[in-house]
C-alpha cells in the first residue's frame, strides 16, 4: 500500500497519458468511422469498396502488429512520428473501424420512410446523410459505442509496445523497481475500473436520453 | 446490411456517379502509386528483401509462430469455455454469496487491459513462487480475461431460451440440475457457437501481446527474422498479412455456422452483408410463411 502512495504521482502521471491518448485517439476514431460508413453506404462503388477494404484489413489484424508495423516497420519508408502521436493514430485507425461497422449497423435502423421522405423534399445525398439518417443512426447506436470506448480505454495498453509510459507502462514500471507486484497490480487495476466504469454509467445515462421512442 | 440508402438513379444522378467514380478511383489508385513509389525510393521493394521471406527456413519459422500462436489461443480457450461455462452458471445460482462472487470475477477481469493481466501473469506470477514455462503465463492471462467475456455469452445464451423449455423439463420430473444440464445447456450451448468462433478470433489477435513477454508466436517471430534478415518492414507486413488471411477465413466459418444455425434451428438472422447473406434472408422469409 505503502509503494502506491509513494508512487502516486507517477500513476496520476499514467492515469493522465492513458486519459490524452483515449480522448484524442476516440475523436480521431469517430471521425474516421463515421467517414467510412458513409462512403460504404454512399453512391459511389470504387469509395465502397475502399471502405470495405479497409474495415475487413484493420479489424482481422491485432493491435499489437500495427503498432509494430506503424513504429518499428514504417521508419524504413521513411515515415517517423513520435510515439504518442503514433499511438493516436494507430489506435484511431483501429477503433475507427469498428466504428464504423457499428455506425453502419445504426444505418440499418433507420426507416426506409425517412430516406424516402428526404429525397421527396430534394436533399442530396449528403444532405439526406447528415441531416436525416445520421443523427437518428448515432442515437441508435450509443450503447454499443459506448462498449466501443471502453474497449479503446484498454486497448490504449498496447501503446505500451512502443514504449509510450501510460498507465499499464508505469504499472509495470513501477512494479519492476519495487518488485511489489500485488499491490501495484491492484492499484493499476482499481484506476482502470475507475475509468471504464463511469464512462459505461455516463453512456447509459446518454443512451437512454437520447432513445428514439416508437 | 450492404444496401445503398437513397432510391433508384437518374440520368443526371448516374452521370454524377459515374464521374464520382472516375474521380475516386484515380485518387485511390495516386495513393497506391505514391505508396509504391516511397517504398520503391527507400529501396524496401528490392526483390531481395521480399524473396528472403520465400525461403525455407524463414517459411518454415514464420509458420512455426503461426502454430504457437493457435496452440496459445487454443489452450486459452479451452480455459476460457471452462471458467467461463462455471462463472455463468455461477451467475445464475440461487445461492446469493456465489452469484455475487461470479459476478464480481466478471465484472473485475472485464474491466482492465488483458496487457495488464498477461504482464502480472509473466512477471509479476514467478516472483511470488509460481514458476510455470512461457507459454503458460501467456495462456493463463488469456484464459483468465476471455473466461469473463465467455462467462456473458453463455449467460446471455442461457437467459435467452425459452422459459417453457427448463419448465416443461422439471414439469416431467427432472430435477433442477438435470434439466439445466439435459435440456438448458445443450441448447444453450449450441446457440453461442458462433460467438465462441468469433471470440476465438479475438483470442488469435490477444495472442500477439505474447510479443510483450517475448512469447515467440507469430508478430515475435516475424520481428526476429525481420531483424536478422535486414527486411523487418517486409517480415512485418507478412505477418499481418498471415493474420488478416487466417482471421478473415475464421470469420467467414463463424458466419458460415450462424447461418446454418439460423436456418436450421430458427430465430432472426442479422443481416451483416458478404455472399452468405443471400441465402440467410430467403430462408428466414420461408421460415416465416411456414409459421403462418
């Protein structure tokens, strides 16, 4: 207990870093994931299938291997960022992805009325998109979502192979000088706890206020 | 679903679109080219650095990493289905305390990066005296973590047969446990086929946080031959090619059985899109027609 609270600051620290890279990496995922879903729903085959390529790639490919990819293979062509801005991107790339499968699925909720509705009344495309289909998509889908930043909360870990010290970097760090592994565990644990649990309370809270009753 | 939104074209809108698709295509191929190209200048499209990776002996270790890589997630789910099947039963005890300390083992173990786990597991396991080879700390942290996912897929599949089924079972006599056990489970378990694939599939991609304790499945591996060859971003993007080849097939099988099952056995099939589709919605219609 004792090497927790000596150490506190340095997990602040981590507890910080895990919180910057979840925030920007989920702004960065969301904007990609709602790109993608609208070209894959959109009138336009080559923008489809780019799409389509691009969630099947990202999501039958761990992590880890684009990370490692991005960091340690990419410098030979000459792509080198630092290590927090690629752990943003790589973790944006990856959750943008399942975003956008999950968006898409909110499409899928959407009556067909509405589509026709806003083409009687001459939207375009991408007005119909994103003023008639999409806001009524996004509220749909804000459980899952939800889960979905959850899962970026955890899987922003896995920076950690590219030596960016979040919270899991500074647990084990920690844990190795002290060689206390129990308590450091618990502590790293319980913040994690910390995170995800009130980020799955605030989005029920959100979900169910923004449910579409029929 | 794959279906387009919007309505049946134009002579104008056709045109439009066809003009948006001339234009995407060529931005999509520049990005191809400027991409070739960067490999290409930095030397990294050399034949040699690609025809290493075609050589026995870089052949047969890669897909020695491919294999400890499966034996790892097989085993994790092995103990996963294990824990996973107690911890749901487990959750819907009668017994107050033990449903409590189910869902407690779940709700903990859900909550935090399996990184943490695998990492206390491998370092942090041996220092308090519990010394097991590699592999096994990687496969205990796997298990441990996906048994809590596990655990909720088989609540869910529990939970989500009909009540008349356990009812009829103890109305004919059975006990509680027989009828969990002879009518509940079976169905049950059978239902969550599917998901069990796809979470397999997620256990083949956690497997790469082996590389964090230097486990020696597939992405160690390709980092290994990659450095010693000279050509780590080629070893790199084979091994990622490895995965998303096994992983898109493992998909397509866990699709594959869903649908079956669906058809087979009934309820909704979610539409999700690629060619086994086609057949999901006809059946489901029929089913139907059947009902009426």
């Amino acid at each position: 207990m004792d090497i927790v609270l000596e150490n506190f600051d340095r997990f602040v620290q981590g507890l910080t870093t895990t919180l910057s890279l979840t925030a920007l990496s989920w702004v960065g995922a969301f904007v990609i994931g709602v790109a993608v879903a609208s070209l894959r729903v959109g009138p336009i085959p080559p923008l489809r299938g780019a799409g389509a390529v691009y969630v099947e790639v990202v999501r039958n490919c761990p992590l880890t291997v684009l990370f490692v990819v991005f960091y340690f293979g990419f410098p030979s062509i000459g792509i080198i960022l630092p290590k927090f801005a690629s752990a943003v991107i790589i973790l944006s790339v990856y959750t943008g992805a399942f975003v956008a499968e999950t968006v898409r699925a909110g499409f899928n909720t959407v009556a067909r009325g509405q589509v026709e509705a806003a083409r009687t009344l001459g939207l375009s495309f991408a007005q119909m998109l994103g003023m008639v289909v999409l806001p009524q998509a996004l509220r749909a889908v804000v459980g899952p979502l939800g889960s979905l930043l959850s899962a970026l909360i955890r899987n922003s870990s896995i920076a950690f192979s590219i030596s960016v010290i979040e919270l899991t970097g500074t647990t084990f760090q920690i844990a190795t000088e002290t060689a206390e592994f129990i308590p450091v565990f618990v502590a790293a644990a319980v913040a994690y706890l910390l995170l995800t649990l009130p980020t799955g309370l605030v989005v029920g809270v959100i979900e169910r206020r923004v449910a579409i009753k029929r | 679903m794959t279906a387009l939104i919007g309505d049946e074209l134009g002579p104008r809108g056709r045109r439009r679109v066809l003009v948006g698709s001339v234009v995407a295509s060529l931005g999509v191929a520049a990005l191809v080219v400027v991409a070739i190209q960067r490999f290409a200048d930095r030397g990294q499209l050399d034949a040699e650095k690609w025809s290493i990776l075609a050589e026995p002996a870089v052949v047969g270790f890669l897909l020695g990493g491919l294999a400890n890589t499966v034996k790892a997630a097989a085993a994790g789910m092995v103990g996963a289905v294990t824990i996973g099947a107690v911890m749901a039963l487990g959750r819907l005890s009668r017994n107050r305390p033990v449903r409590w300390l189910a869902a407690s083992y779940v709700e903990f173990f859900r909550g935090f990066p399996l990184l943490l786990l695998i990492l206390f597991s491998a370092f942090g396991l041996p220092r308090l005296g519990v010394r097991l080879p590699l592999f096994w700390y990687l496969v205990l942290g796997l298990a441990v973590y996906n048994s809590a996912v596990l655990a909720e897929i088989f609540r869910a599949g529990i939970l989500s047969l009909d009540r008349g089924q356990r009812e009829a079972a103890v109305a004919v006599g059975l006990t509680d446990g027989q009828a969990m056990r002879l009518v509940v489970l079976p169905q049950a378990l059978r239902d969550v086929i599917p998901a069990n694939v796809g979470l397999f599939i997620a256990l083949l991609k956690d497997t790469s946080l082996g590389f964090f304790v230097q486990y020696e499945e597939l992405l160690r591996r390709g980092q290994l031959t990659g450095n010693f060859d000279g050509n780590l971003l080629q070893a790199l993007i084979a091994v990622a090619v490895m995965y998303i080849a096994v992983n898109m097939a493992l998909s397509r099988v866990a699709r594959r059985l869903e649908v079956r099952q669906r058809r087979r056995y009934g309820g909704s099939i979610e539409v999700k899109g690629g060619p086994e589709d086609l057949v999901a919605p006809e059946t489901a219609a029929r089913k139907e027609n059947v009902g009426v």
